[in-house]
C-alpha cells in the first residue's frame, strides 16, 4: 500500500509539473488547450466508441459467428488505416515542403484497406479447417 | 446560467434513467483481463515514447548536468524514429485499451464519493493527455497545426500530464492490474459463462497486436530505409532534393536573397580574432567527407554524404580552447531554429562539418546554400542551414 501511495505521489507531481509548464509558458493560449484536450476525448467518447458499438452490434446480426474473431482484427487494421491515413490526407502542407507528404496516399489507403480485408479472410478460412472452438461449441448451450 | 444548471441538471437526470448503464455492456471483451494486457504494451508504449521525447528536449534545451554522446552518430536517428513509432504504435493500443473499459464510463452512481470522484477525474485527465499527444503528434509531422498555441512547448508540457496520468493511474489500478495479468485471458471451461458470449478474448489480444504491427510498419519507412516501399503511409519517403528530405524551404525562411548574394561572407569569432570567409575562402580550406544522417524532431531520417570544412579547423583558427563550444547563427531573420549551440564534445568530433557540398553537389538552396551546419546524432532543426555567423561561447 505504501509503494502505491508513492508511486500515486510521484504521478501526481508530473501531472503538476506539466500543468504549471502550460501555466508559465502559455498562460494565454490556456483555452485553446483545453479546448485541444477536450475535444479528442469527446470524438473519442462520442462518436468513434459509439460507432464501434454500432458496427459490432450489426456485425453480429449479418456475420456468422465464426467470422467475429477475424472480423475484429480485420476492423482493427481497417480503423488503423483510416486513421493513419487522415492527417495524411487533410495536411494543408501537400506541395509546400520538398519531400513531405510525397507518397500517393489514396493508394496507401487502398492497400491497407486490401490487406485488412485479405487478413481477415485468411484467419477465417484457417479457423474453418479446425475443430469448432470452445466458444462456438457451447454458444448455443448457454 | 441558473437556467443552464438546471438543464445540465436534468439531462443528466435523463442520462441516469435512461442512458446506457455499465451492465448493459455485456461483451466479453468489457473486461480487466484485457484491460490489464493491452494496458501494459500501451503503458510501455508511452514510456519508451515519454524517455524518447524527454531526450529529444534535452538535446534542444540542454541544462548542466545533460550530456548527450557524439557517438554514435544515429544515436538520435534511432531514439527520434522510436518516439514517433512508439507513438503510432500507441494510437491502436489505446483505442482498444478504451474499448475494453468503455462501460466505466457509465457507471452508475456517477460519482459515490469525493474519493471516487478524483479517480473519475484523474481517469479522464489521463484519457484526454493520451489523445492530446498523439493527436498534436501525428498532426506535427504532416506539418498541420490548426491550434494557434506553440507545439514543441505545449507537446511537451502535456507530456508530463500524460506519463504523470498513467503512473497515477497504475498505483491506483496496481491491484487489478495484478489480478487481470495474473489470470489466464480465458476463464477455465468450468467457469460461469458470461451472458453474452463471443469470440475468445483472444481475438482481441490478436486484434491489437496486430494493429499496432502494422501502423509500425505502414509508417516506418520514414527512417528505416529497407522499409520505405512497404510503408504506404509514411509521412515521407526519405527522397528530396539531392536525396535528402527538407523541412524549411529557402523561401519560407525567406532568405533566398541574402543566401545567393555574392557579397555573402561566414563570420567567424572566437577569443583569438575574427574571420570573414567568402564561399571561395571557405572552399580553399581543407574538405572532408563524411556519413552523417540527418534526423528530424518528427522522426524521418535520411543518410547522406556530406562534404565541407571541420568545425574544429574553424575553432582553432580563431582561437577557441579545447573545451568551447559554439554557437551557428543563420541569415534567418527569425523562427525557433535561427541559432543553435554546438555543445564542445561536437565541436571537437572530426565529422562535425560546415557543409559546403551534399551526395557529391553544392548544397541546394533549400539544403542552407551556401553551406550548413552538420554533426553527428544532433536533431535536424539544430543542424543550422544558411550559416551567417560562428561564434566561440565563452
């Protein structure tokens, strides 16, 4: 108990020592951080959580069970993708540095999306070939 | 603002009655077992990241006790190009850690006690602090900063929040944690099954592990050169003007005029005169040829042939002791990186070049025509382009 305590001490004294950095060197752009520090946790919480929700609820009524392990990995490589992808394509730097952002990103996008879905479909036909998993032999019996 | 009280008042009433609640998450994958394994890969992925970044500020603001090697020379190529990567490799890691306590965030009641309420709090600092890094992070590298507030300054500051978070978060999660890693990811078939049964807890382990691989290998490319074809979404391709990428055009720095002017001339100073050196005078020096990368702050690197006067040639003809260093000063009229220090462990390395020449060319304008500062295992935004002057630190 005691190591935690100071492990929690510790801890909080960086979390302090960040916040009195921000105060001393930015004390006017303190808004726009916050805002900065919000609004990633409110897509986050929002929105992309929300959708992943949704996304596993329909895959679960339109896949059959065998697929929802592949298919998460599968989600997990696409959503990767597209999120890697974004600053990619959004930056309005393109054209003004030599050498930033000189990769065609659509087609990035395109292989990453291809693999994901190769990937997924490779675990699932390796995982027909074996014996039924625990899960699906008494998915039915609970 | 009474008014307002009162309808955050009663949404959040509606919330309670009938808003998703903890339990109505039943996926196996809401789980501590799974929160523990991906927390501890994220937990190391943001402490490699913290240590990387801790580095690349102290090479930038170096106090009295740092002391960063000379050698060797990709030392900051491999410790710059981890931080990003870490970071990448972060952004899956922590969007399924979330996923599997995502149910927390409804727990009912909201807050049972001041206690309780802290660790909410402490919980929703640490979540925010995580997403501000990599969010501001991989926005830095493609060069977008929609923010209005100074980067490396709140990057960093931020950074102390977010390791600070996650150590907090440990000791008041150790028991749990200890629980989750020590308990099989499977529950033993005589175990009670839980309500709504899925894919093996597995899937998930397998899901993230292969996310972060791949956002790893998508990107690293950018400094790792037998990468650069796989890499489809590296910010860089490591190419640019006579190989080499660049980060600060001539034009942005707005010193094309003063650069190409044939009155140009490097001011040299130090305890025992002055120097002022045309590009011919610098030329009619003895050159040297050396290896060096140049490794940026966002994490690309590029190795390249450089070829100029040592800066330990220049030190001695002024004068300087054993011990100086220096300090480049560029025609730049302004920005962060229009001077830099050359800590005196550089200045005396025999590859530390004022560069007149790159892969076998004059240096491009964009490259800091007429000739740049390069040295081994230094960040790029200190290797200073368009030298103007050289001076000997006291």
């Amino acid at each position: 108990m005691r190591l935690r305590v100071a492990i929690g001490v510790l801890g909080v004294l960086a979390i302090g020592f960040g916040a009195v950095l921000i105060l001393l060197q930015e004390p006017g752009r303190i808004p726009r951080i916050l805002v900065w520090l919000a609004g990633p946790l409110a897509v986050h919480d929002g929105l992309l959580a929300p959708a992943t929700l949704g996304l596993a609820w329909l895959g679960r009524r339109v896949l059959p069970r065998r697929v929802w392990g592949p298919a998460v990995v599968g989600l997990a490589l696409a959503g990767t993708t597209v999120l890697l992808a974004l600053p990619l394509l959004l930056s309005p730097a393109e054209g003004m540095v030599p050498g930033l952002l000189d990769r065609n990103y659509p087609r990035g996008v395109v292989i990453g999306l291809l693999a994901a879905a190769l990937i997924t479909g490779l675990l699932a036909t390796l995982g027909r070939g074996r014996r039924p998993s625990r899960e699906a032999e008494s998915g039915d019996g609970d | 603002m009474g008014a307002s009280v009162t309808a955050v008042e009663r949404l959040l009433a509606t919330l309670d009655e009938k808003g998703p609640r903890e339990g109505d998450f039943p996926s196996r994958w809401h789980d501590e077992r799974l929160a523990a394994r991906v927390g501890l890969a994220l937990g190391i992925c943001f402490g490699v990241c913290f240590v990387t970044g801790l580095l690349s500020h102290l090479i930038q603001h170096p106090g009295g006790w740092f002391v960063w090697p000379v050698h060797p020379a990709w030392l900051y190529r491999v410790t710059q190009g981890v931080h990003v990567l870490t970071g990448i490799a972060a952004i899956p890691l922590l969007l399924i850690k979330l996923w599997t306590v995502y149910p927390r965030l409804y727990a009912v009641p909201r807050v049972r006690s001041a206690l309780h309420g802290l660790e909410r709090l402490s919980v929703a600092v640490l979540v925010s602090a995580a997403l501000f890094q990599l969010v501001t992070g991989l926005q830095n590298i493609v060069h977008w900063y929609p923010w209005g507030f100074s980067f490396p300054r709140v990057h960093y500051a931020v950074a102390w929040v977010a390791i600070g978070s996650v150590v907090l978060h440990i000791a008041v999660k150790l028991p749990a944690i200890r629980r989750g890693l020590t308990s099989p990811a499977e529950e033993a078939p005589a175990e009670p099954r839980p309500r709504a049964d899925g894919p093996s807890r597995r899937w998930l382990l397998a899901a993230a592990a292969a996310a972060s691989l791949g956002a790893v290998l998508a990107t690293a490319g950018q400094t790792v050169p037998w990468l650069r074809r796989a890499s489809v979404l590296a910010v860089r391709t490591g190419r640019g003007p006579q190989g080499v990428p660049v980060n600060k055009t001539a034009a942005a720095a707005g010193v094309r005029r003063r650069a190409t002017d044939p009155g140009w001339r490097l001011a040299v100073t130090g305890p025992g005169g002055s120097l002022s050196l045309s590009l011919a005078a610098l030329e009619a020096m003895p050159q040297h040829v050396v290896e060096l990368p140049i490794a940026c702050v966002e994490g690309w690197s590029a190795s390249a042939s450089w070829r100029g006067v040592r800066v330990r040639d220049l030190a001695e003809a002024v004068g300087a002791a054993p011990d100086a260093s220096m300090r480049f000063t560029s025609l730049q009229t302004g920005g962060l990186y229009r001077v830099s220090e050359l800590p005196a462990r550089h200045v005396r390395a025999p590859e530390s070049l004022v560069a007149l020449q790159v892969n076998g060319e004059p240096l491009n304008l964009d490259h800091g025509y007429p000739c740049r500062l390069i040295a081994p295992s230094r960040p790029g935004v200190l290797q200073t382009k368009w030298l103007s002057q050289i001076e000997v630190l006291p």
